[in-house]
C-alpha cells in the first residue's frame, strides 16, 4: 500500500502557514508581523502548486521586491522540489513582470517590441528640453521637480488624459500636464518609454475594451497570483494586479503594515487595508509565531512600533530563547562609533560568527563613510548592498575630480570629467576642439585652455567662461598649504557652483548627495594636507578593485534590507534629525514620522540572535561640530529589553538622561576630539621583507612580501593577510 507523504516543504509549517499554503482557491491575504514566515508561505505555495500539478512555472505570476529575491526564491522551490529545472517562470518584480509583457504587445501602446527603457538622465534632459521648447523658466521649475510629479502621476495610474490642466497646480507655470502629455509623445515618437510606463502601459492594454483578448489571455494564463511585501504596492502596481487576477480570483498577498516603508515613492499601505473590501470573500491568514529572532530582539520591535497609530495591531511571539538583549550604546562621535561597531564585528568574528552573517543598516548613505574607512583599515572584508561603496558615487567621483585639479591641474581625466560640471556652456564640441590642441602641441587640457585663452581664435563668451574656470582652479591652488583643506574644499564645492546645482535639484536623491558631499569634507579633516587625502583615496579605490570576500560584512540602507536577515545586525546613527530623519518629518509630520518608526522596526526585526543600536553625541558635519539628541526610538525601546552601556565618560546613566545633564552640555564645549590616531606613517617604499610590523586588530607580524603599497603580512597568530601600508606601523625594535 502506497502511504500517503507529506512532502518536506509542508511538514516544517504551522498550522496557520500551512493553512495560508493549502488555500489555493480565491483570494487570501497573509497579514503578519515581521519573521513570521509570510515570504516562506509564498515559497512553500509555489512548491505547492507545482509538486500537486496545479499548475505550470509559466501558469504562476509571483511578484518579489528585488531581483534578488525572485532568484532565491526561484532556487528554492527548485530546491524543495528536488532539483529538477523548470522553465518558463513569471517570477520577478513588477518592473521585470510588466516589461515582459509590453516587449509582447508593445505595438498596442505605440511602440515596437524592441523599445528601449530610458534611465534617470535621460528622462531629466528630455523634460528639460520640452520645457525649454516651450519657454517654461528651468531654474524656477527644475526639471527633476517636474519629472517627479510626472513619476508620481505614473505612480498613481494616472495618463495624461486621465488629468486636467489644474491638478499640476502651479508646477511649470502651470504646464506640467501638456509636458507629461508632450513627455509622453516624445518618447512614443522614439520607441522607448521609463520605468513607470512599464506599468502604465500593461494596465492601458489590459483595461482597453478594444483589446479584451489581451487580458482574457492572461486571464487563462495566470491560474495563481502571488505577491510579496504587498503593502509597499503602488496604486499602479495594484491596478494591474486587480486586472490580472479578475481571471481566477486565485490571488495570495503577504505583507505587514508595520513594514509600509515606501510612502515616499508612492506605495499605498491602504492597498492592504482593504484588501477585503478589493476581493471579496478574501480569506485572511495571520501568523504570530516570530522564527527569526530571539524574545528579546521582538520585544525591542514591538515596543517601537506600538507607538506607532493607525496600525492594525498585532502579536507576535517567539518559541526561541530571551536571547540577548539589544545592545543599545552612546558613543562620543561617529568615529568612535565606526570603531565600536568594528571591534563588536570582530569579537563576534573570533567566536566563529561568520561576517556574512553580520549587517550594518544605515539611514542615510553617508553614514557609510566611517564604517567603510574603519573597516579599510582593519582589512576586514565588507561589500555595499544597492549602491556604489562612497567613494565611487557620482557626486564624490565629481568632487575628487575638482580636488583633483586643483592639486595638478594636468590631471586630463580629472578636468574633462567636471569641465561642463555644472553646466558652464563647454559642450563636447568644444572639449574636442580643446583636446585636439592639446595633442596637437603635445600638452595637458588644462594647458591647452590656457594657451587658447592667450591666443587670439577664441569667441569672446568662450574664452571668459575658460578664463573663469582656469582662475577659479589657480585662486583654489593658492590656497593650498594656508587654508584648511576641508575648507578649501567647502568653499570649492561653493565657488563652482557644483553645491548649488544639487540645491537646485529636485530629485530625490538629490538631499543624499548632498550629505554625501558634506560628509566628503568631513572626513578630509582626518587627513593631514589635500594631497594626503587625495593619495588615501586612490589606495583606498584600489584596494576595493581587489577580489570580493566570500565572507564578507554586509553595509547598507535599512530600505534596502526589507526581507532580509543576518545573525548579528548594527544599527548606527540613532539620532534625532538623522533617524527619523529630519527631512522626512519635516515634508510629511506625524505620517514621516510614523514611517520612520517603521523602518526602525523593519531594522530591529533583521536581526536572528544580536541587534545593536548607537548613537553619538557629536558629529562633524561639513567641518562642524555638531551634538546630537539620541533618536526618540531610543526612548521608546522597552527596558526590559535592552542593556544599555554608556562609554565610560559620557555619562554613567542609560540613556537620553545624561545628555542634557549639565556635566554633559559642559563636554560638549570641549574642543572636539582630537582627530584619529593614524599609525605612523611609513611610505611604501619604506617597507621592506622581513620587516616586524604592528596592526591595530591584527597585532604584530612580519613582512612576507612587498607589492607597491601593498603588504603580505604573516601576523604571529598565525593569520595572513593583505593589507595596505599606510595601516601598518614599523614595530619598536
Ligand atoms: P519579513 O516580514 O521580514 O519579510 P517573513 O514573514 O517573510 O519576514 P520569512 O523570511 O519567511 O519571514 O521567515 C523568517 C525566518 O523564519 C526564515 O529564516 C524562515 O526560514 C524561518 N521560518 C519561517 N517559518 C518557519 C517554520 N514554520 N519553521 C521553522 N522556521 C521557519
Ligand atoms: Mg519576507
């Protein structure tokens, strides 16, 4: 007799999430708190619907955050399955999802199937020439700031024609919808669309009367709609799911109201509010068991966010141990923090925890300079999740270039990269007719500017506008050696209107540039002279051209971790104005604020075994020194759950207590800390094999091998290690 099995991926469930897995017909909702299983519902579901015959890969449309999570999850039901390949996949993001079927039916919006997707840039420069054509003022209405209410139109579903002149208000001098309109166009008239059209277009095909056969056969197709992180759905994203699942009613949603943390890029937490009210009949599964994290940890999270209003409310508990409870630390300024979180990284590393275990979440990108300098120099392996590492990013890469010239004006690359950044009117003709000179008589472009200048061939404007520049990087250069480099550096940024041109920039990336640019001259106090800081950032930059870790620490925004979840995870930066950000409570009140709050719940609730919060007292923030209040989150952790240590000479008390404390305000007129400690200072070349050497972490060694700056260091622990020069110290004889 055949006995029947439970299959593996059903057995290791609870009741309610075998529940939520076995509902396959009609709509059912998994509304649950943060750990709760809901993304391993979904998986074991598609499993599920596979193993049972229910249905094809190709028959199940299964919506993910990322890529990345579409592609474990992919591996993980081939998994479960035992390993067999399976073809035809709808499994993605909305973008990928809705792209695929417009390359299908593009031609029913305009386009052909070979249409390209424009990027950021592109949109910008095409909305500005639009407005220019049509006389609107650019610098009373930047572009971005147009793009971004046509973002939030697409975001919302909205065409052009679904608009009246009104509703873009005031925007463009009241333009804003004839430039969507004409946006719109333009972009038909070149085979290519953006990001949201992806969307809007799917959801114009599919509600199009004219082309019901479209929709019907999807209808057939997609017997099963899954959805992850569904209360971060737009209302565009959300109308294409309603059309798409009309078919077979056969929709699961998981999601977490606590976890809405997309408001400001248009994702509706109503979407899952009324959930029931959009499918009716809607089954609703809740889940209250935690597995990921230990008692402690869930009790932190939970105090948070019940602070929170408008919140469907609801319990969560875990079998695992108490565990440890969250560390919560104040540090004197954010260096002292970068090294605290360090030394924590490493102790756990020495007890066998691995590093790709181990999480640092930032709010703000900036705040990842320190903790990647520090790791710099303790060697230890780190990589940046869904952004460029600091130094790579685009606004620090124009900076250094501007640093760059200043220190040597023949640095061609350097000059070529910000010659037209911001816009001065230097075109690529003219970059190419300055080019052609310099190779010509076989000099730099800096020097060919200057010749040209001298010479009489040059247009009147031309040669002012190079005449200004050349003097603007001469007046720079003279001040080097008696003027504080950070502060030649602010007032470059200043002098060059580069600052200014993201002031004026309205996008929303655009305040994070400019912390990252704040943060650049930040740091360079750390450095001795200009052309030290330029030297550290080129070893810097190639150190991280090396090969990639396997194990490695992972740093990055706490947007970015939704879903995620790593052993030990480093909450830095717990102060008020920088978590909750400032900006977004000033621009959206108590809603910023409880959204704030909610990302400060999606960080606690990433970590399995130890979360650890800090803040600082002091930051230096464009030069200055500034003392901050820690985050009123740090108030609403619960006691219970938290162990609070004070560095020896802040305060002895716990928390926020000892910062107006009159002891307190009193060091916060001491001068600032002195600046880092650096080992001594040997230059490569003063290295040679057999040397004993120091390491802050590492300890004593000797040198093994010398490659340029780069050192083989055999430490006397036995460990062996890579590391570049200026991190190592000659070891007193
Ligand atoms: P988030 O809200 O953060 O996205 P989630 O609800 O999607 O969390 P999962 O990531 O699916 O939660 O699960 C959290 C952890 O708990 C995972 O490591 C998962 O494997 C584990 N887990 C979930 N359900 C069970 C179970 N029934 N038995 C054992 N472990 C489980
Ligand atoms: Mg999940």
């Amino acid at each position: 007799m055949i006995k029947a099995q439970t299959p593996p991926y059903l057995s290791g469930l609870n009741p309610p999430q075998r529940e939520a897995v076995e509902a396959l017909d009609g709509p059912v909702l998994v509304l649950a708190g943060a750990g709760t299983g809901k993304t391993r519902v979904l998986t074991a579901r598609l499993a599920h619907l596979l193993h049972t015959g229910r249905a094809f890969p190709s028959q199940i449309l299964a919506v993910t955050f990322t890529n990345k999570a579409a592609q474990e999850m992919k591996e993980r039901v081939s998994h479960l399955l035992g390993g067999a390949p399976m073809e035809g996949w709808w499994l993605g993001t909305f973008h990928a999802l809705a792209a695929r079927m417009l390359r299908r039916y593009a031609p029913l919006v305009g386009l052909t199937s070979d249409f390209t997707i424009i990027d950021a840039d592109d949109q910008v420069r095409l909305v500005k020439q639009l407005m220019e054509a049509e006389n609107v003022d650019t610098k009373k209405w930047p572009p971005r700031a147009v793009m971004g209410t046509i973002e939030r139109w697409k975001d919302k579903g909205l065409r052009p024609g679904d608009l009246s002149a009104q509703d873009g208000g005031d925007m463009a001098g009241g333009r804003a919808v004839a430039l969507y309109a004409q946006y719109q166009a333009r972009l038909k008239t070149v085979n290519a669309c953006d990001f949201g059209d992806l969307l809007l277009h799917a959801i114009t095909i599919l509600r199009d009367p004219a082309h019901a056969d479209v929709l019907a056969e999807y209808h057939r197709r997609f017997r099963y709609i899954m959805v992850d992180e569904y209360q971060d759905t737009n209302v565009a994203q959300y109308l294409w799911l309603r059309l798409l699942a009309k078919g077979h009613n056969n929709i699961c949603c998981v999601g977490d109201d606590d976890q809405s943390i997309y408001g400001w890029r248009g994702a509706e937490v109503g979407n899952i509010l009324r959930f029931e009210a959009d499918f009716p009949g809607a089954k609703i599964i809740r889940l209250e068991q935690n597995y990921r994290s230990t008692g402690h940890i869930l009790g932190a999270a939970s105090g948070v966010i019940a602070h929170n209003e408008g919140r469907l409310g609801k319990t969560l508990w875990s079998e695992a141990d108490a565990g440890e409870k969250v560390v919560v630390r104040g540090l004197w300024d954010g260096e002292a923090e970068a090294r605290f979180v360090a030394e924590e990284i490493e102790q756990l590393q020495h007890k066998g925890w691995k590093l790709n275990q181990m999480a640092v979440l930032v709010r703000a990108g900036f705040q990842m300079r320190e903790f990647e300098e520090r790791f710099m120099q303790l060697g230890l392996a780190y990589r940046v999740i869904g952004g460029p590492r600091f130094y790579e990013r685009q606004e620090i890469r124009d900076a250094l270039a501007y640093l760059r010239v200043t220190a040597q004006p023949n640095d061609d690359l350097a000059l070529e990269r910000i010659i037209n950044v911001p816009k001065r009117g230097l075109g690529d003709t003219t970059v190419q007719n300055l080019y052609a000179h310099a190779r010509a008589q076989g000099i730099s472009l800096y020097a060919a500017i200057e010749q040209m200048c001298a010479g009489g061939t040059l247009k009147p404007k031309l040669r002012e506008t190079l005449q200004k520049l050349t003097g603007d990087f001469e007046r720079w250069r003279g001040m080097i050696g008696n003027t504080a480099h950070p502060q030649l550096a602010a007032q470059m940024l200043d002098e060059s209107g580069y600052m200014a041109m993201w002031q004026a920039d309205k996008s929303p990336d655009a305040p994070g540039r400019i912390e990252n640019l704040k943060e650049l001259v930040t740091g360079m106090a750390e450095f001795e002279s200009l052309a030290e800081f330029l030297e550290h950032v080129s070893l810097v930059m190639e150190a991280q051209l090396e090969g990639q870790a396997d194990d490695a620490v992972t740093l990055m925004t706490l947007h970015g971790a939704k879903g995620l979840e790593f052993d030990a995870v480093f909450l830095p930066g717990w102060e008020d104005g920088l978590f909750p950000s400032q900006r977004s409570m000033d621009e959206n009140g108590v809603k910023g604020l409880e959204e704030e709050r909610r990302l400060a719940y999606v960080g606690i609730t990433r970590a399995r075994k130890r979360a650890v919060i800090s803040y600082a007292a002091n930051r230096r923030i464009y030069g200055n020194w500034v003392n901050g209040l820690p985050s009123r989150f740090v108030e609403e952790l619960p006691d219970p759950h938290i162990d609070t240590h004070a560095e020896s000479g802040l305060s002895q008390s716990g928390r926020s207590s000892h910062w107006d404390s009159s002891g307190f305000s009193g060091a916060q007129r001491v001068p600032p800390p002195a600046a880092r400690p650096m080992p001594e200072r040997v230059s490569g070349a003063g290295f040679a094999k057999g040397n004993r050497v120091t390491h802050e972490s590492f300890g004593t060694g000797t040198v093994i091998h010398v490659d340029g700056n780069k050192l083989d260091i055999r430490f006397d622990d036995g460990n062996q290690k890579r590391l570049i020069d200026r991190f190592v110290a000659l070891a007193e004889a």
